[in-house]
C-alpha cells in the first residue's frame, strides 16, 4: 500500500525497510513514525496518515436535502431501579409486535421495532439504563434521539432518576416522562410531576414543554399515549436520513457465538445495510453474511433506524463502535488495522487523559471549547448545592463552568462514564470513589479530584476557567 502510494516497487519498500532493521513482509503493517522515515528516504513528500484518510474511504459526503427520508425515532428507556423501565419495554413489546405481525416471535436482540397507532414506527433500544447509554456515547455514538425517563408513582424522583435526566441533558436528547405504575393505589402522578420542577423539567401538565404520559406497565394503560408522545417529538424533531447511501450505523451489542461466529445487533443510522456489504466496525471489518431482524426472520436489507443482527464479522466489537460500509476488502482490512494500531497508541497513553490542565491545552487548540465541563460528588446535599452555586458564579460570556450532575453519595462507575463521555473531571467532596469507579477512572483516564473545603476547589476550577478564557485570547 506504501508503495503503491509512493509509485515505488514494492520489493525497494521491503528492502528499505529492512535495511532499517525491520524484517517485514509486504503485507504486514507498519506504524506511522516508521512510514514516515521510509517515505523521507524514497524523496518523497509526507501526509501523514491519519483520520481524514480514513474518512476519504468512508463515504461521508452531506447528504442532499432532496435525498433526506424521515426515519423512525430511536428511543431510550432510563429511570431509577424498579421504577418499572424492563416493563415498560416488555409491555410495549408484548402490545405492539405480536398482535398482526407474521411469525409473532420476537428475538432479543437488543433493540425492537413497533409502530404506534398512527402508523409511525418506532425504534427502542431494548437495555435500560444509562450504562449503555453514556458508554454509547463516549465511544462516539450517540442513537438516541428520544429518551424515556420513568418514575414510578408510588415512588418519587430518586437519585437515579436525577442521573438520567442529567445524562439526558449532557447528550442534548429530548425527554418525555412516563409516569408508570399508576394502577397502583397509592400512586401520586401530581407528587412526580411537583418533584421534577426542582430538576428543571417542567411537564405539560405545569405549563411546561415536557411531555408527560400516565401509564401502567402492568395493566397497558397509557401504552398507546406514550407511542404517540413518541411519535409527535419525533415529528418536533424532524429526524431524516438517505436510504440510498452506504451504510452507517452504530453497535448496540455483540457477541461470540457458539454456532454462528460473531454477531452485531447494528442500529442502522444512515443509508441501507445490504446482504454482501463489505464494511469495517470499530477495530474490526466484515463482509455482510446474513441480516436477522427483531423477530428472527433473515432479510436481505436494512434501513435507517432499523436494528439487524449481523453476520461475517471478523471479531467482534464493541457496543458503542461504528459502523461504515466501504467499497472493498483491502480498504476495511487496512481501516481496521490501522484503528487497531491507534487504539493501542491510546491505551498506552491512557492514565494521563483529562486533567484539569490537559482541559486547557485542549481548549488551546480547539477554539470551541468555552465550557468547562465538571461532575460533582458530594457528602450532604447541602454542599452539592453550595458547590453548584459557587460554579455557577464562576466565568463570563466566553466560557463557563458546566455541572453536568451534581448529587450525593461516592462516585460510581456510572459517574465516571458521564465524565468520559463529556471529557470531565469528577470532583468528590468529602466523599472517595468506590473501587470499581475507580479502576473505570484508571482504565479510561477520568481525572477524580478530592476536596474538603469549597474555597480550593473554587480556586481550582477559577483557575481552570480563567486558563480557558486567556487561551481564547
Ligand atoms: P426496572 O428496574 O426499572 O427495570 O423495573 P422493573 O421493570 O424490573 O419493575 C420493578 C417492579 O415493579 C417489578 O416487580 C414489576 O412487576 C413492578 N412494576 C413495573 N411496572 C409496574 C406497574 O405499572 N404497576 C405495578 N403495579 N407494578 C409494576
């Protein structure tokens, strides 16, 4: 490949290397510093090899206006445990597929498809929570376009609950409320609907622009209500893609199978997914096999906002990883290795990702960086919002502290994962991470900061933004 884009021979390629003392075969892959030096020797001018190149192999031309199709939205269940989100799938599910549809057998595969009463087809992605939904998102796909946040009416807003509608701000994704188990008899709608007001998100019923839908996960009532909130913000929200281009789309789970090799559930984002498709995913490629829908049938084709199961991967990849489509074998083999290699040089430097300082020289070179994104943890709620207020009051016009969840208790796992997805420090006052936080924060390089007194940690952060402010200038 290094010789065919310098138009040298081949074999003057393998010698050069190896009179480097790199004993290589010409197939085999070298790293970028070893290519260069190779490509200094031969005279030749040097572009280093890098994401565009990938992305010219990658078909990532705007799509026409004219060519733009509506897409069924791609929905999100979060809410606190037991509030009811794994019902609320099931019974959505269990209502919508099975009645009218041939076959009727639904296959977990990670995400289903039903259509609402008005005809709208609706994607859900069949994993609550927010795990998969911020880990999702710091590997750079970001499905969802509507989430689904449940609070249960016998209970209240609890500590998870805040969490999802953070997470849920963080990403920018619309919200809609469903406020379930409403068939119970001490359930208080009105209670959830008071209690939301004091996170910011005011439903319909107080005057707000929140949708909020009453519904019994047990006895289906509300069910159809919820679908067509669903349908009207995905109308607000004017989602389109273009069927006719090479495929995009995004990993939703995979696994090593016993019988079938490794398998994908792809989420189809953009352009069509086709039997025979050859494309690379996150550090690995494949050549399509077969597709699989929700309800087990093989088919030949897949569309935007369509889940498939997919065969003929080489390995498996990852949740979160990206999908592309590409024209040939060698393009994909050599898009994946070279993502491999990257990946590696990553994990290498990995333990020195975002500190407060690396924020900085990040908003040097990147002039859109005016927010200072910060995730606090503290001991009482007393300080939590002491904590808030002191950062509200931090920055100017130009660049700004943002807290994107600030509550009570150690810092989780689910922190660190908010942290990464929005390249944020996790500040713990008073409080310590706990072991598997921490080993997350290690492994994927959030910075966890102590503080026991609220004046340093003003400092800090002062320190911080002011640093970001003089690096605009
Ligand atoms: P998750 O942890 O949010 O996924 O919650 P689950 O779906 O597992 O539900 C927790 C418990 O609440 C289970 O025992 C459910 O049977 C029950 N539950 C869920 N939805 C309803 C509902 O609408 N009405 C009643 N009465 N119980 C419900």
């Amino acid at each position: 490949e290094l010789a065919n884009r310098m138009a040298e021979r081949v074999a003057d390629v393998v010698k050069a290397l190896m009179q480097n003392g790199m004993m290589v075969t010409q197939n085999q892959s070298i790293d970028a510093d070893t290519a260069e030096l190779i490509v200094e020797e031969f005279g030749h001018k040097i572009v280093r090899v890098s994401d565009s190149d990938v992305e010219q192999v990658i078909d990532t031309v705007e799509d026409k206006d004219e060519d733009l199709q509506p897409r069924p939205p791609v929905v999100t269940v979060m809410g606190h445990v037991d509030h009811g989100k794994t019902s609320l799938l099931d019974a959505i599910r269990n209502a919508k597929v099975v009645s009218g549809e041939a076959g009727g057998i639904t296959q977990h595969i990670g995400a289903y498809q039903v259509r609402a009463d008005s005809g709208q087809l609706l994607t859900f992605l069949d994993t609550p929570g927010h795990a998969a939904f911020t880990s999702m998102r710091a590997r750079g796909a970001q499905v969802t376009d509507i989430v689904i946040l449940v609070v249960a009416a016998d209970d209240a807003v609890m500590p998870q609950t805040v969490e999802a509608i953070n997470h849920a701000k963080a990403a920018g994704v619309p919200m809609i409320v469903a406020i379930n188990k409403v068939d119970k008899p001490d359930a208080d709608p009105q209670k959830v609907r008071t209690a939301l007001l004091q996170h910011e998100v005011i439903v319909e019923q107080m005057s707000g622009e929140v949708q909020d839908v009453e519904v019994s996960a047990k006895t289906g009532l509300g069910l159809d209500s919820l679908l067509e909130a669903i349908a009207l913000q995905a109308e607000i929200l004017e989602l389109k893609a273009n069927p006719e281009r090479a495929a995009a789309g995004a990993v939703i789970e995979a696994q090593l199978d016993v019988g079938r090799g490794p398998v994908a559930t792809v989420l189809v984002q953009n352009g069509t997914l086709k039997q025979g498709d050859i494309f690379v995913v996150g550090e690995q490629w494949g050549k399509v096999r077969a597709l699989v829908n929700d309800k087990g049938e093989r088919v030949k084709e897949a569309g935007p906002s369509v889940p498939v199961e997919v065969l003929g991967l080489n390995g498996t990849p990852e949740a979160g990883d990206v999908l592309n489509v590409v024209e040939t074998e060698a393009q994909a083999r050599e898009i994946a290795e070279y993502r491999e290699q990257a990946a590696k040089e990553k994990r290498a430097a990995a333990g020195a990702a975002t500190s407060l300082e690396q924020l900085l020289a990040k908003a040097k070179e990147d002039e859109n960086v005016k927010e200072l994104p910060i995730l606090v943890k503290a001991d009482v709620q007393g300080s939590a919002e002491a904590i808030a207020q002191a950062m509200e009051k931090i920055g100017n016009e130009e660049v700004r502290v943002r807290l994107l969840h600030s509550a009570v208790g150690a810092i989780t796992e689910s922190d660190i994962g908010l942290a990464e997805a929005s390249g944020a420090p996790v500040i713990g006052f008073n409080v310590r991470a706990n072991a598997p936080a921490r080993a997350a924060a290690n492994q994927k390089g959030v910075e966890i900061r102590y503080y026991s007194v609220i004046y340093d940690l003003v400092d800090d952060v002062k320190a911080a933004a002011s640093g970001l402010l003089s690096a605009e200038v």
